[in-house]
C-alpha cells in the first residue's frame, strides 16, 4: 500500500500559554496529486493546520509526516525548500528584480548559473509572463502579476507540495477567477499536490478536488466538491457550502428578470 505523501495524525496546538487553543487532535490525509481546499471561518484553524505541513508552526502534540517521515526529525529550512509556499500579498523582495526574485531559492540549492537562469525564462512562460518582466522590479507589475512572480518563485526548486494561503483573496474579482483558474491548469501540468486555505468557498468548490471543512479546531467534513454541495449531516456545513448556490441562483433571478437569457456553465471535474 503506497504511503500517503502528507499526514497529521491527532495534531494539536494551542497559543498564548495553552489559553488559545487553535486545532484540537486534527488528522488528514493527503495523496500525491491532489489539490485539497481547507474552508472555514476565521479561527476555524485551518491556516494553522497547513502550516503545520512545512514546519512553520510546531504542533503541541501528534505527528506531521512527509512521506512516512516525521517532519520534526527533518531540518526545517532545508524541508521547507522542498515545498512551495504562497500567500496572499505575496511578498517579493521591493529591491530585487522579478529575476532574482524568482532565483532565491535555486541560489540557495547552489544551481548552477545558467541553470537558474534558463529555469527563470522557462517560468515566465509558465505563469504567462512576458520575458521582458524579468528585469522589472515589483512595483512595475500589477498586483495579479505580482502574484504570477509569486507563483514562479514558489515553483522555481520544483516543490512536489504546494502550499497556498489565500492566495488571490486582495485580487479584484476578474483577476481572481483568471489567476485561479491558471494555477489550477498549473497544478495539473506538473502534477503537483496543493493544499490551498481560503475562506471563498466558491472558489474551492470551481478549484479543488476535495474540500475540507474546519471549524472551531476540528475537521468537520472532508469529500468532494459535489459530495458536498449534494448535502452533509452537519448543519453548519450545509449552510456553508449552500453558499455558491445561493449566489447562483441570485444571479440567475436578477437576469430573469431583467429578460437576459441565463447563460450555462461547464461543469467542473
């Protein structure tokens, strides 16, 4: 039987002394190639729990694994580098160029020269930037192209995890949907494994392959976008994933009544 790629096994962790409690004995299991959405309201511990995955945060109790490996007897920023990682505003170094940028992590690894710099190009043209940008600092680009170098730069050691912390939430809405969906065709490309924190539900519902539901330091529900969409037992989630719904069928009454012809939606999956 293969080894999961990521395990928390009963992860728990609290703050402030023990008087915060963020995840209380929290398993999961991720298998390589999946793209997995953690949802929930704020507090719910669902940041806290992806972080636990590269050893940003140290869990109080329980265990980590990286395939089959305790992540605890691993050296965290070597591991780390073997891990990609974006979050919303991205944070790119002001005084480096989107090159250099993009370079950090491979320099660290001691790629050769040419190497990185041939991996920085074959980049941009992944993330769909021109290759011109390579010379432009961040304040040049716009704020989805910005996330686009973030993208490169977590991608450049070519990271089999990708770790994503709402990751297009100070996006505009067009941009949003535009850089979602490329990263999406991204992910599938290279045959990554996301795990992705969002508090869009809609968006992890057009995005992920499995949707976990975390609340008040628990999973609550772990299945598929249309398992849960279809219904769940729990209330709270229910009314949570009845939320793209919702919005659906708002749109879809304001262009009946305004007499437009309701437009129809690939289904996803």
């Amino acid at each position: 039987m293969a080894v999961p790629l990521i395990e928390l096994i009963g992860v728990a962790k609290s703050f402030d002394s023990g008087r915060t409690h963020a995840l209380y004995g929290v398993s999961l299991t991720i298998e390589a190639g999946g793209f997995i959405a953690l949802v929930g309201s704020s507090g719910s511990g669902k940041t806290t729990a992806m972080k636990m995955i590269n050893r940003l945060l140290e869990p109080d109790r329980g265990q980590v694994r990286f395939e089959g490996q305790e992540v605890g007897s691993l050296d965290a920023p070597t591991f780390r580098r073997r891990i990609g990682y974006v979050f919303q505003g991205i944070g790119l170094f002001p005084h480096m160029t989107i090159a250099e940028n993009i370079a950090i992590t491979p320099q660290l690894l001691r790629w050769p020269a040419p190497d990185i710099e041939a991996r920085v190009m074959e980049l941009l043209d992944l993330v769909e930037l021109p290759r011109s940008y390579a010379v432009r600092f961040p304040h040049a680009l716009s704020g989805g192209q910005r996330q686009r170098a973030g993208v490169a730069r977590a991608i450049a050691a070519r990271p089999r995890v990708m770790l994503m912390d709402e990751p297009f939430g100070a996006l505009d809405p067009v941009t949003r949907d535009a850089l979602g969906n490329a990263y999406r065709a991204l992910h599938d490309r290279l045959g990554m494994t996301t795990v992705m924190v969002t508090h869009d539900v809609q968006e992890a519902v057009l995005l992920a392959d499995r949707i976990v539901v975390m609340s008040a330091g628990r999973i609550v529900a772990d299945d598929t976008p249309g398992a849960l969409l279809a219904g769940h037992v729990s209330t709270e989630v229910s009314s949570l994933m009845a939320m793209p719904r919702r919005q659906a069928e708002r749109i879809r009454t304001l262009l009946e009544s305004s007499g437009r012809e309701v437009p129809r939606q690939p289904a996803h999956g």
